[in-house]
C-alpha cells in the first residue's frame, strides 16, 4: 500500500497518512461499511483543486490596434485628463507671478491724469449738442421717496 490516504468516498483529501484526520487507518474499512470505488459528486468537489485562472498572453503586434487604442483610454484618460489640467494650472499660477513691473511714474500719472481732467473742462460739447437726453436723478429720488397713498390699494369688497 501506498502512504496515502485511501479511505475511499469518505476521505476527499488524499493526503498522506499523518496529515489525514480522518480516521482511515490505510484502507482497513470497518466492517460494517460498505465501501465503493466510485466517487460521489461531494467527495468529487471537495477533492477539486482550483487553479488560478490563466490570462490570455498578449503577442507584440497582434490584435486589433484600435482596440487597444480604445482600452488605453479607457483605463488611463481620468489620469490623463487630470494631469492635463494639472498642468494647465500650474502654467497660468507661474504666469501669474511673471508679470511686468508697471513703467509709469508717480509724476507722469498725476500730469496725465490733470490733462484728462483739463480737455473735460474745456470741451464744448454738452449733452444738447449731441441729442442725449439727461435723466434728472434727484427729481427721481424725490419722487421714489415719497409715501404711497393706500387709498387707491384698499379692498372695497364690492365688484
């Protein structure tokens, strides 16, 4: 005999003897029990070793390229996507640091400023001349801040 377990159905590890708990003492059956050389559906699925399953093995240059072009998006384009606008951001806040220095004095403003304030003065246009009507904003502040009569509002309760 073989240092195996050989228990039959009732014994689906066939491990070697000390490691088997089953009480089979090597193929010594008890009388009483009857014993079959065919294999029951539990002791076939108890006895099953799994194996992992296999990947497929890609081969250089086979397939549809499209395809792969496809997957590659589909499993990479988030992070493409934000490494892009990554990027983008990190641009525009260098850019936002690079800016030029301003080339007008003090004095140049307070002169350009005065010469603005000055060609007002002494243009001739005035709102006639160009046909544009003047809206008159104090007589309408006046008018907006007056009380408004609740006679007119009142329900009467009649048709």
């Amino acid at each position: 005999m073989d240092n195996f377990c050989s228990y039959g159905n009732r014994c689906a590890t066939r491990e070697p003897l000390d490691k088997c708990g089953c009480g089979s003492d090597n193929g010594q059956d008890d009388a009483n029990q009857a014993r079959t050389d065919y294999p029951t559906e539990s002791t076939m699925a108890a006895s099953k070793k799994k194996e992992p399953a296999k990947k497929p093995e890609k081969k250089a240059g086979s397939g549809n390229s499209g395809e792969q072009i496809k997957q590659f998006f589909i499993y990479h384009g988030e992070k493409i996507a934000f490494a892009v606008f990554t990027a983008a951001a990190l641009w525009l806040s260098v850019q936002g640091f690079g800016f030029q220095s301003l080339k007008w004095r003090a004095n140049e403003l307070e002169e350009t400023a005065a010469d603005a304030e000055n060609g007002i003065r002494r243009s001739s246009r005035s709102a006639a001349d160009e046909n544009v009507k003047v809206f008159d904003y104090a007589q309408y502040a006046e008018q907006i801040s007056k009380t408004i009569p609740l006679e007119p509002y009142q329900f009467t309760g009649s048709k």
